[in-house]
C-alpha cells in the first residue's frame, strides 16, 4: 500500500472555513468544531459538529467536515458514509470522490482509491483539485494523460505457443486426456468497455475469446467466446459485482456446449491490505452437439477466501466448492456419471521481482467425489463411484519491455489420481507468450 500522506493537509482541511448560514445556537456549534480542528484537536471538532447536526444544521459543508473529524479519527467507515452521501450534492461532488480516494488508500484499498481518483480528476474543473488528483495517481502507478485506466475501453490481446504432454481432450467436464503430446499455438483476447461510471459504480460490458490449434491433433483443437454484463457497486461496506454470461465453446471446429451462466462477487476490505472475497457462480449448460448431451445441466460454484497484501505482493487463498447436476450418460453397455461434487483448495501468490519482472506462483489440490456409481463395462469391471483428487502447481514469470507489452512463460503440473484408472494421468504444460495491453 503506498499511502498519500502529502495531500492529507491540503485537500481533507479546504472546506473548514467556510461560511454557513443556520440558527445561532446550531452556527456556535459549527465554528467551535472548526476551531477545535483548526487547532487539531479532532474529537472536540466532531463533537461540535455533531451538535451543531443536533441543533438542525443540515448543510452539505456541515457533512463535509463531519467526514474529515470522522477520517483524522481514523473512523474510516464512518467517513466513507459521509462523503458517499456527499456524491448526491453537484458542487461537492469532486471533492467528495477525492476524499474517497484518500479513504480507499488509507485502509489498503489501492484499486478502489484509484477509481475515486481517476473520478476527482475527470470530473472537476478547479485546476488545484485536479492537480491534487493528479499527484495522488502518479505515486500510485497511474500517469492521467497517458494509461489506458482512463479510457472506456480496456483489454489485452496475447498470443502464445506451447507444447502439451498430454493433451487434454478439451476442458474440466470433458474428463480424461488424448494421450499424446503436441504443440500449439494460442491466440486470445479480452475487451471491456466502461457503458456507465467504473468499479464503484458502473456497467461494463465484456467480451473475450481463445483459440488453441495443435500442430498434428486438429481433432482436439479448443475454443471459446464470451460476452457478459456486469454491475459494479457497494452494498453494506462491500464491493460488489453481478454478472450475466453467455458462452459458446468449440472443439475441432465443432460448437458442442453453449453456457449461460450468473455470477455475484463480494469483496470486503478489513484493513491494512487485507481483504474478505466471496463468489458464488451459477451455470445452466446445454449441448450443441448429441454427442455431448451427458453434460447437460446446472453448475453451482461458491467460493470463499482471503486476499493478503505485502508491499508489492499479494497472496489469495481461497475453498471452492462444485456441485453439478448434469444429464449424464446411460448407453447399452451400462450407466456413467458427469456430475462431481468437487473440493478445492487454492493459493496464488503474485511477486514483483524488481525492476520490470513479474511472477505469480499457483497451487490447487481438488478432491472430486462423483454422484452415482458408474456401471458401464466399457469402463469399469464392476460399479464403481468414481473418486479423483488432483494437484495442480503451476509457475509464471514475465516481464514488460515497453509501454503496454508484456512478455511471459508458464509452467503447470497436473497429477490426477483417480480409482477408475482411465482417468488418471499426469500432465506438463510449458509456453511461451506475448501480451499487449490496452
């Protein structure tokens, strides 16, 4: 967390001064408040300007130096409070976002005190302010005039080669593997453009895709499109996203699955770079293709985890699990079950490794129990229901060498056990990409 020390003085004090009009008793209490802070004694301030509410003080300048007792108290939330109602009153508006701004960054908030910024920054007209706002996202990795965090559209486009020992058959509901190692070639990007606000309060609209071509499997090559809408916002001290999706995914070619699927995601700040995250995901998934009617059905996935920051670092943890609810599969020779209740235990540490080098390390380990035993004698000898755990650790390192571009390899392990042996295996995926962001 880099914390904005130098713009406490100039910009949480601007308002103190100035002039109200209400009845005599209320106005004795408001200027005992602001000489109280004037001489930084922030209790007795909040006191008088409480009493002054108390009195039938209802004026926006009143809130506003509620909010900077509340803040050089440290009571940050109840600060927050104030200055989000000051959102609601056009000529304090700017300011308001400013101070949000110190807010977000005081409590380790980095993403959202850039937001607020970026809106001080855009929205206000009083060169000072600007200039205020200006600074505080220079110290925090923004340059205004030249990053994209300024414009409506965002993204990145990268394009990847890699070599498989295993290849996959195509993704986490079409278990099992080829059997054969290959190469390929991966092209994906990703867009988001801004219809209203930003991460506080706004809509976007997102929209991405992947294709992977193998060198000599083409019957195994894998793709997929996106397109979804999300509301950004705070609840209760939460921030907030919800999220409708529509995805088609390809394989040889051929549409075999379309999913639709709803998201809401919490994210709560509890101080000192630490944070609350919650996710629950909800899928229905259809098969466009017969051969794949055993995956029709719903998907439920809630996660739950912590997200830890240390300086330049980052560390997330997180349980998910997976409960599916899928058609499955009955044919002549007996019974198969595609829906899993899976466990999953995850840690992602993201580094900076000095000057331009990035890393991230990852480890999963997933325990999936199958709901009903599988009978089909192509498969089993006897019914079995099907049990797999898999460990999955994976390494990246990249590196920006320009404005915007960025260059990375990646290195991932998966070892699935499972007691039905054609579901068992191990894998190795190594690649190389670029990225260029936007």
């Amino acid at each position: 967390m880099r914390t904005i020390h130098a713009l406490f003085s100039c910009s949480l004090l601007l308002l103190f001064s100035m002039p109200v009009l209400a009845a005599d008793s209320a106005q004795e209490y408001f200027s005992q408040g602001v000489k109280a802070a004037s001489a930084g004694d922030y209790k007795s301030a909040l006191n008088g300007f409480l009493q002054a509410r108390e009195q039938g003080m209802d004026k926006p300048v009143l809130d506003y130096n509620l909010g900077v007792a509340y803040y050089r108290l440290g009571r940050y939330p109840e600060a927050r409070k104030v200055f989000t109602r000051l959102l609601k009153k056009p000529s304090f508006t700017p300011v308001a976002y400013f101070n949000l701004g110190l807010i977000a960054n005081k409590t380790g908030d980095d993403r959202s005190a850039i937001d607020w910024f970026l809106r001080a920054y855009q929205n206000t007209e009083d060169e000072k302010l600007k200039a205020l706002a200006a600074t505080a996202l220079k110290r925090l990795g923004v340059d205004v005039e030249n990053s994209p965090v300024t414009k409506k559209w965002s993204g990145f486009a990268a394009v990847n080669v890699g070599h498989d020992s295993n290849v996959k058959l195509a993704n986490e509901d079409l278990v099992g593997v080829f059997g054969e190692s290959d190469s390929s070639l991966e092209i994906m990007g990703v867009g988001n453009y801004w219809l209203r606000g930003g991460r506080e309060d706004g809509v976007r609209l997102s929209f991405s895709a992947d294709v992977q071509k193998y060198q000599n499997s083409s019957n195994y090559d894998f793709s997929q499109f996106q397109l979804g809408l999300s509301r950004f916002g705070r609840l209760a001290g939460w921030d907030m996203r919800f999220t409708g999706s529509w995805n088609e995914s390809y394989l040889g070619g051929n549409n075999y699955q379309r999913i639709f699927g709803g998201e809401t995601r919490g994210r709560y700040g509890l101080g000192n770079g630490k944070y609350l995250r919650l996710r629950y995901r909800l899928n229905y998934i259809t098969a466009t293709d017969t051969a794949f009617e055993s995956l029709e059905g719903w998907r439920h996935q809630l996660r739950a985890g912590m997200q830890l920051k240390q300086g330049a670092h980052h560390l997330r943890v997180y349980y998910q699990l997976d409960l599916n609810d899928r058609s499955d599969r009955m044919r002549a020779t007996g019974f198969t079950s595609f829906s899993p209740t899976r466990h999953a235990l995850r840690a992602l540490a993201y580094l900076r490794l000095g000057g331009k080098w990035k890393g991230r390390l990852d480890a999963r380990y997933r325990f999936s129990g199958y709901n009903d035993a599988t009978t089909d004698t192509a498969v089993v000898a006897s019914p079995v229901t099907r049990e797999d755990t898999q460990l999955r650790l994976g390494a990246r390192v990249g590196r920006s060498f320009a404005r915007y571009w960025d260059v990375e390899g990646q290195y991932i392990y998966y070892d699935n056990s499972s007691n039905i042996a054609v579901n068992s295996y191990k894998r190795s995926v190594v690649s190389l990409g670029i990225s260029r962001f936007f």
